[in-house]
C-alpha cells in the first residue's frame, strides 16, 4: 500500500509530531504533503528517509494551490490520502477526489467545544468541514470526547473512528542521570522545584495562569515552558511584570526524541536576561528535569502532553485532558484535575509539592496510549478504506 499525508504545517506542534511518530511505526510507503511551514518536523521527516513536498500554499484561498495537489496525487498513484489539520483535511480530501483516489482518511486532530486549531467555531468554518468531511471514507478522533464533538457537529456517527494519539513509552522513561544532567545545562538551581509546561504558546493554552501563579509560589520555584507561538512576547511581558523573569524559562520547540536533524535553540537560562546557545535538549529530557508538568488549556481534544509527562512518571494538573477523563480513574493516579484559575493552581501546586516526590512510575494510561497500539488501529482503517473502495 502507498498512502500520501496531507499536513497543514510541519513545524513542532502535537499533531505534527503524532504524524512523524505515525509514519515511523506504519507498514506503509508513506509520502508527506505540507501545505505550509515546512519547519523542524519536515526535517525529521526527511531524516527518516520520507519524501516530504512543500506546495507552497500562501493562504486559505490559495485556490491554485488545488490543481498542484491533485496533480501530485495522481502521479504520486497513491492507493490512500490521510489528511491532518483544518486546512489539509479542506484540499486534501477534494484534491484526492479530484485525482481519483475515493479511499481518503482524516484525523481530527484539535476540535474543541468552541475552537479549532484557534479559530472559532464560527458557522462558515462547520459548514466547509461538513462540506469536505463527506468527501472521505472515514474520520478518525483522537478521543471519545472529539468523537462526540464530531457528533454534535453533524458527522454521521457510521463515519467516525476513535483512534487516539500515541506515544513512544519508552522515549519517556525517567532517568534520574539524565534529570541531573538537564538541569545542569539548564542553569537550573540545586534543589529547585520546576513546574513544566508544554504546548504552543497561544492565547487558548493559557500559559499566563501559570506565569501568575508563579509569583505566589516559593522563590525556589521555576517554571519551564516547553514550546513556541505568537504568545511568547505576552508571557516575556507577564513574566517582567510579575516579578518574576528570572524564574521563568523559555525552552522554544523542542521534538519529542533525538534528532540528527535538531538545530540548537535559543533559550534563557534563569536568573540571567541574555539569550544562551544551549545543546538541543530534547523533550523527554526537559521532562525529566521537571517536577510537575501543569496544563492550564480549557479546551483540549487529547491532551499529548499529559500522556508523555505521565510516561515520564510525573504529577499532572490539568484543566482539560480527554486522554486522562476517557480512562478509568485509576489509570492515572498521579493526574490531577484542577478547576479554576491562577488561584486554584497556585493552591494545586502547593499541595503536589508538599507531597513530595514519587516513584516516577509509568502508569496504566501511559501503556494504553502506546503508539504501536494507535498504528495498528489505524491499519485496520486503511485495509478497511481501500477494501471498500475495491469493492464499491
């Protein structure tokens, strides 16, 4: 079987990341088609030896854009396209049709109660998704929540397919060497408490609660945001006005494993306010050196970070995380569920800390969201799809 993934961006992001980590463990020839961004992702892509495309698209009526797709499609004689994101999943599933390919799979990655990808859920964006989703076989949620969603929104319920994100257990693993070896690099001080955080830095991930919290905790504590976006300057400003920029950590994009193709990333070592060059620390590594990672986001369709940060045998505090409410409670012992803003994590984290530390044991819901087990279902999709379109 030949499959193409169409991609909105490959630059780090959760669903960017779950493609690469998809492609390594698939049975599959498998192509990639970016629309946009062809950034650090694209890069490991091609490192792993996938054929990564740029089309080059410069914004959401780049119409001309659809005839290069449909055009790649058809010479590419791809027996499947799996589209990823709003954008991809809109030309994605009408190039392929257009090229003749009828077995066409989606992944909704990032469908809230109120936005998608950042955008509202306003009625124009429903019904081109609506209007584009009926050109597929199938579409895949990463949660039962998504699914549900799905649901609510007019997706034919026959049509839907639970498959969630996955990870690579073992990548993740604690290392107590590898924790003293990050902190290390990171300027961290000996003996302080680092609250992680992990995600795009945009106004729907809400970091600047834990930017506030931060100045009602210890002066020991640290926070480390782990990720890029249009809010990093807003969180830089939140951070000075706080009081707090010297506690404050900016680790940018970092991929979930070792990569040859890793570019050295700019960073801020705490207690100082010039840039370092720093060697790239991966993000388990980044886990590792945490103590709690803190997801203040309302509106998550999975929550990737929780699971790795879980793997990595850390406390959990969430606001939204379907991977973890979707699982039997103890599946996740150490995740924690925290309603409310600045205050109630400011009081969340006091009580983690007091605490103390734990074991760092992987738990149930780690395992269950093993990226073989993802891979496998999504398999059965494909052989499902394909079949379907045979015998039509």
């Amino acid at each position: 079987m030949k499959a193409l993934h169409v991609i909105t961006g490959l630059g780090v992001g959760g669903a960017e990341q779950q493609l690469r980590l998809l492609v390594r463990n698939l049975p599959v020839d498998c192509d990639v088609v970016t629309l946009t961004n062809p950034g650090a992702v694209a890069e490991g892509l091609a490192a792993d030896g996938v054929r990564v495309t740029h089309l080059g698209i410069r914004g959401n009526r780049d119409l001309a854009a659809l005839p290069r797709l449909v055009r790649l499609i058809r010479d590419g004689r791809y027996d499947l396209v799996h589209t990823h994101l709003y954008r991809a999943c809109v030309y994605g599933r009408l190039a392929a049709r257009l090229a003749g390919v009828r077995a066409v799979v989606a992944t909704e990655h990032s469908l809230g109660d109120s936005q998608m990808e950042g955008r509202p859920l306003t009625p124009g964006v429903r019904a081109l998704y609506l209007a584009s989703e009926r050109l597929g076989r199938s579409t895949v949620a990463v949660s039962p929540t998504v699914a549900e969603r799905l649901r609510r929104w007019g997706v034919p319920e026959p049509r839907i397919e639970v498959v969630p994100n996955g990870l690579d257990v073992a990548r993740f693993r604690f290392d107590p060497a590898r924790r003293e070896s990050t902190r290390r690099r990171l300027g961290l001080p000996r003996g302080a408490y680092v609250v992680g955080a992990v995600g795009r830095l945009t106004a729907g991930k809400r970091f600047e609660v834990l930017v506030r919290a931060l100045a009602e905790l210890p002066d020991d504590c640290r926070l480390l945001l782990v990720g890029g976006g249009p809010q990093e300057n807003a969180l830089r400003q939140a951070a000075r006005h706080g009081g707090v920029a010297d506690r404050v950590l900016f680790a940018g994009e970092r991929p979930n494993g070792p990569d040859r193709t890793a570019r050295t990333a700019r960073t801020d070592r705490p207690g100082s306010s010039n840039g370092l060059d720093l060697p790239s620390l991966d993000l388990p590594s980044l886990m590792s050196a945490m103590d709690v990672l803190a997801s203040p986001c309302a509106e998550e369709a999975f929550g990737l970070a929780v699971v790795e940060a879980l793997a990595a045998g850390l406390p959990v505090l969430y606001v939204s995380c379907p991977a973890v409410t979707d699982l039997p409670p103890d599946a996740a012992p150490l995740a924690r569920r925290v309603r409310g803003g600045t205050d109630s994590f400011v009081r969340a984290l006091r009580q983690v800390r007091v605490q103390g530390p734990g074991p760092r044991a992987v738990p149930d819901a780690a395992h269950h969201y093993s990226i073989t087990r993802s891979a496998d279902r999504l398999m059965d999709l494909y052989t499902a799809a394909t079949l379907g379109v045979s015998s039509a």
